[in-house]
C-alpha cells in the first residue's frame, strides 16, 4: 500500500479533475472506542491512499473493500455508494472493541479519451464543448503557441505541442476518439495516415468537404490502406444543416460522437445518419 502525504480533499479534487477511477472513504458513525471519529477521510485508488482513518486492520479492510469496487467482479469499475459496517473487536481483530460504519463512494474516472488535432475556432469550440463531459481530452497543435490561456483550467484537458504527426499519433491510448481539424492539409492526411495505421482507434472524423475527402481518400488508398478502413472515417464531420459557424460546427460533431462514445458495442463506427442530423438541425 503507497500512502501519500497529499491531504483526501487535494487528492479529490485532483483526481475528479483527472479522471482517474478513486472512492472516497467517510467513517459516518461509531460507537466505543475507534481510531477516528466521525467525518475523517481518506480517498483510496489502485495504487494509492490519501490520508487516512486511523491505521491498522480496520484501515486495511476499507482500503480492500473500496478496490475490490474500482476493480470490479469482471474488471469494470462498480460506481456509486455502499456502507460497510466494521466491528472493530471482531471483523477488524482490533482491540479497540468500538464500531464503525463507513460510507464507499466509488468513482469511476474518464472511460473516454478523445484526441482533438487543431488549436484553430472549431477545435477550441470542441475542447470548450466537451468539458462538461466525462471525457479526457488530449489537444494538439503543431503550432506552440496555438493554445488559448484558459486551457489551462480546464478538468481533464492536456494539451501537446504535436509537430510530429507520427510521434503525436504514437503515444495515444488504445480505443481513441480521434478528430483531425488542422490549419494545414498535408498535416491532416499525415494524421489520418498514422491514426489509420494504428487500427486501434475507436472512431476517426476528418473535418473539410466531399471533395477534401475524395482526394484523401485516393491518396491514402495509394498508400496502402484498405477500403474497408477507409470507409471507418467520417468526413464532412459536423453536419450542422447550413450553418458553418465555428460553434454550430463543433456543437453537430459532439452530437456525433455521443452514441459513439456511449454505445460502442454497437459496432457503428461512422456515426449518425447524415440525413438524420440534417434533419435534427432543421426541426
């Protein structure tokens, strides 16, 4: 067990901004004689423990209920509140002889990471859009100078100076949702070039035109990517019926991504219906 000297409300608040899967332990109440009282905390991941209820078997047996929660019975984290109940004289060996009871809340962290490739008006309106959600997100930009200040507040929001497309693709997770929205093409089919390459991605969408994506598509096929993997990236993204702002923009690409995000067991990799967006946006 690697206990931390980072208190349970920074660690908390770190970990929720993150996205990383952490309980937060409470001792509700107690009678007798206990190690803590009442309202102590810690907060407990897979790997690690903040601040704590008072040490010994107790301790132990709370730090081991809550990770059998993030772990899961079929290695999915199990979200949401339990109280488990500690007899200090008899569940937890201690001699103390009190009780306790104390309350599990599991959280399960960002299960979603989406890699946005463009700093310009629709990517910052995407990173502004997905904030709200539990998604981590990963921003990059070619230019260092491309990020606005108040990235740098955002929950879950990293972003990359990514000059090297290869390298930029190379170090995402498996089962990305990638959008490629660059200021430069020759740097976007770079990125389609990779992200394809990879054939781990778990949705890929290229901003731009029919004709943007005609061109793409025959050069990538030349050079040597399938038909099939071809026909799993979405371009035009955004289907925003007619309006080209930046924000409309961004705003239809979210709304393609969600039943992505949310039900990816259905195998449907390129998205909404084009008609049916068009006709969500004209209702």
């Amino acid at each position: 067990m690697s206990t931390q000297a980072e208190s349970w409300h920074a660690a908390l608040h770190r970990l929720q901004r993150e996205g990383v899967p952490h309980a937060l332990a409470t001792q509700v109440t107690s009678a007798g004689s206990t190690p803590r009282e009442p309202g102590a905390r810690m907060v407990i991941t897979a790997g690690a423990v903040y601040d704590t209820l008072g040490g010994g078997t107790f301790e132990w047996q709370t730090i081991e209920a809550a990770r059998r929660r993030l772990a899961g019975p079929d290695g999915e984290c199990e979200a949401g509140m339990s109280l488990e109940a500690f007899s200090l004289g008899g569940r937890s060996g201690q001699c103390c002889g009190g009780f306790a009871n104390v309350l599990l809340e599991v959280f399960p962290g960002s299960t979603t990471t989406l890699a946005i490739f463009g700093a310009g008006h629709v990517g910052r309106e995407l990173v502004r859009l997905a904030a709200p959600l539990p998604w981590r997100v990963r921003w990059h930009d070619s230019r260092a100078d491309a990020f606005p200040d108040w990235a740098s507040d955002q929950p879950r929001l990293a972003c990359h100076h990514a000059p090297d497309p290869a390298e930029a693709v190379a170090a995402l997770p498996p089962g990305v949702h990638a959008l490629v929205l660059t200021h430069d093409h020759a740097e976007d089919r770079a990125l389609l070039d990779a992200l394809l390459a990879r054939n781990d991605t778990a949705s890929l969408g290229l901003i731009g035109s029919k004709s943007k994506w005609a061109s793409f598509r025959t050069r990538l096929r030349d050079t040597g990517h399938t038909d099939e993997a071809l026909a799993t990236v979405r371009c035009p993204i955004g289907h925003s019926g007619g309006d080209k702002t930046p924000y409309a923009i961004a705003l239809a690409t979210i709304a393609e991504l969600l039943p992505l995000v949310e039900s990816p067991e259905r195998g449907d990799r390129r998205g909404l219906d084009p008609d049916a967006l068009r006709h969500l946006f004209h209702s």
